[in-house]
C-alpha cells in the first residue's frame, strides 16, 4: 500500500520545514473496445502528486514513482509569492468503495449491440483507486469503477454508465445522434445575421454554465461578490456531492475533504462559491470539497462535482411555439473562444420553421450569461461534461436568451 511509503515522504518533508504536507497516488486499469476490432487494447496509468507548503510558497512533485521523491527536493521547488495558505483539517480515516460487481464488463455489453456502421464507437471501462495522506492526519483510500462510451471522429459523445455499462438502448440512441449531427456537418451554411433570441439546448447550457462558473472566484478576494445578483431571479443553481453510487464523482475529493451540498445561486444571487484547501484560506471560507484534478498527479483546483441548474419555466413545446423567423435554435457548439468575459461561439443550429441547419458566429457576454435568460423549460436535462480526466454530471433545462 502507498500509503506506508507515503507517511515516510510526508515526515521528510516536514522535518525540511514544511508547515503542511500532502500526497495522492492514483491507479487507473481501463479496458477499451473499439466497435469492429473485438480485440480490447488496455491501459494501465499511475500518478503521483506530492505537495510541501514553505513559508507560503508550495513545492510540488509531481511523478509516478515515490521512490523518486525526497523530502528536500520538495523543498528546493517550492516558490510562488509567499501567500499561499491551506486550511487545515480534523483528522480522519476514511475508506469508500463503491459496490463493484467484478463480473460486469464491456464485454457483456457487446453481445448484444447491434451492427453499428458508419461511425467509431468505443466502449471504455476504468477501474479507479485512489490513496490520500495528509499532515493533519488525513487518510483516504477510495476505489470505484465506471463505463462510458465515445462515439464519433474527433467529436466525442460520452455517457457514463455508473457502476453498469450503458445500455445498448443508450449507445444506439447516441450513435444515431452522431450520424444526425454528420448530417447537420454537410448540409450547414452560414448566417452571418445576430438572431433576436437564441434557444440554447440543456447540453450547451451546460457548457456555458461551467465556463461562467470559473468566473465566480476572481482574484483578488477582496473582489470576490457574494450576495451580489448574478441572474435572473428565479433561477437557482446547487453543487451537489456525488452519492456512492454515482460515476461522477466521489463523496471526498482529491484533497481529503468530504463534499456538501452547494447552493451557488440562489433566486439569482451567488450566495457561495468553490473553494479548495488553498482558496478557501485565501477568501476565508469554510472547504466546500471540491479540490479536483483534471489529470491523473495533476493538481486540485476548484472543479464542479454535480451542477443542477433549475429556474420557473414552460414546457419546451410552448417555448418553441412562441420562436419567430428572427430567432435561432443552437444545437451544438463548434468552438468556444473566451476573452475576458467576451464570449465567442460558433455553432450549428435552426432558424425559425426552416428545416435547414446554419452554421452561425455568436457573441456574448458571459458575466451577464444568466441575467439575459428570458425563459427555461421546467423540464431538466442530464449530460455529461468532461474537464479532462473528471467527468462532471450537469442537468439544466433548455434556456431562451436576449
């Protein structure tokens, strides 16, 4: 177990005069089946991330063998600008396992899919562990496995499958999501007009709404506006912890901290935001767990676990009914350009009654990205959204906006 090794490394790093010391390992063994090859490749990774605070300035190592890593050497890298701070934590030992049914594979999930043709369809299974240690005496140990698939060329469609693989219902609808989508690709021509009012889907909402969020947290903190109106006032935005049986995420996050449930916006005004260890001793604010790495020995930083957007709203058939020829419905992005809080989008979507895909160049003001939303549909939508290695579950409706 890395952690006997660990308590070892994190003594050195102390004794090189370290006020906080921290380590994660994690081992990730994927399966992955490629549609029409039969033959599964596997991926074996492992990552190791261990952390000194000195005199403000953190040193980090980042590698994939501790044998590697000695106390004084993570004192030599640390640097920075002699403000950096971490809360410290109780101490506890927690072990977390999911339920995972060894028999269950992507295997079984072959048998029974159809002869798919026309576009790449992958099916991954990862098996996940992770070890955390800290000097406040933090013990983690978590393992967990989860299913998704990817389907398309170069433009990915992921679902996660929890502790099961996705079914063949779920892989053949999104299969032929890709296919329509293909469609939409070659038939495209462009609209160079800016519409009236743009109907966004649940998926793109998703998007945006991850982005704005990173907004939420400025530099520095005295600029940091709780209780300051940020939407419209019926909308309400929550982070949520992700339970055991959810793929998405687990309960403690990658710095040892156990989640709670967030309420970020409330009838319109932020009344939280993400933190850290490090950001909430930088704003003064209780850890909200979600210290996340976007790669495997990667550093934490604030990441969304589980976004539920909701806001008061009709039916997406009455919406849609009151759309006139001068507005656009936006099915799917194509790229995304921030600059500041310009937003640029270029995408593919309707106009009107015309059954005809354009592809159109849009901009927008992402600060103000919740206070130009005219109406939501009271019906909620789930994807999956993906900051590289962590998968973040995020259900919002479709939205209409100025």
């Amino acid at each position: 177990m890395i952690l006997d090794q660990g308590r070892k490394i994190l003594e050195e790093i102390t004794s090189s005069g370290a006020e906080f010391a921290d380590l994660r390992a994690e081992f990730v063994n994927s399966n992955i089946i490629r549609l029409g090859e039969g033959i599964p490749r596997r991926r074996n990774e492992k990552g190791l991330l261990v952390r000194g605070l000195f005199r403000g300035n953190w040193g980090v190592v980042s590698t994939n063998q501790l044998d590697n890593v000695k106390g004084g050497e993570v004192a030599k890298l640390s640097f920075g600008d002699e403000r950096g701070k971490v809360v410290r934590l109780k101490p506890a030992k927690i072990e977390l396992s999911s339920p995972i049914d060894e028999g269950l594979s992507i295997y079984s999930l072959l048998q029974d899919l159809p002869k798919i043709k026309d576009v790449e369809v992958e099916l991954i299974e990862e098996d996940w562990k992770k070890e955390y240690l800290s000097t406040d005496e933090r013990e983690i140990e978590q393992r967990w496995k989860f299913f998704f698939i990817k389907i398309g060329d170069g433009e990915e469609w992921r679902v996660t499958g929890g502790l099961v693989p996705p079914s063949p219902e779920i892989v053949e609808k999104l299969v032929d999501e890709a296919l329509e989508m293909r469609t939409m690709e070659r038939k495209a021509s462009w609209f160079n007009n800016y519409p009236k009012r743009i109907l966004l889907t649940p998926r793109l909402v998703s998007k945006l709404l991850l982005l704005w969020i990173k907004t939420a947290s400025p530099e520095p903190p005295d600029q940091l506006k709780i209780d300051e109106r940020v939407g419209v006032e019926h909308v309400q935005v929550k982070d949520l912890p992700a339970p055991l049986s959810s793929a998405s995420n687990l309960f403690v996050d990658d710095e040892g901290v156990e989640g709670r449930e967030l309420t970020l916006i409330s009838n319109g005004v932020l009344i939280n935001v993400m933190t850290d260890r490090s950001s909430s001793a930088y704003y003064g604010l209780r850890p909200t767990g979600n210290g996340r790495a976007s790669t495997i020995g990667g550093v934490p930083s604030p990441t969304p676990r589980n976004i539920v957007f909701q806001c008061e709203g009709d039916t997406l058939d009455q919406i849609e009914g009151e759309l006139n020829q001068q507005d656009l419905i936006l099915l799917r992005l194509r790229n995304v350009s921030l600059m500041g809080n310009q937003i640029e989008l270029i995408g593919d979507g309707k106009i009107g009654e015309v059954d005809k895909v354009v592809r159109t160049k849009l901009e927008l003001n992402l600060k103000n990205f919740l206070q130009n939303i005219i109406e939501c549909s009271k019906d909620l939508y789930t994807s999956i959204e993906w900051i590289g290695r962590i998968p973040i579950k995020v259900t919002t409706p479709f939205i209409l906006l100025r």
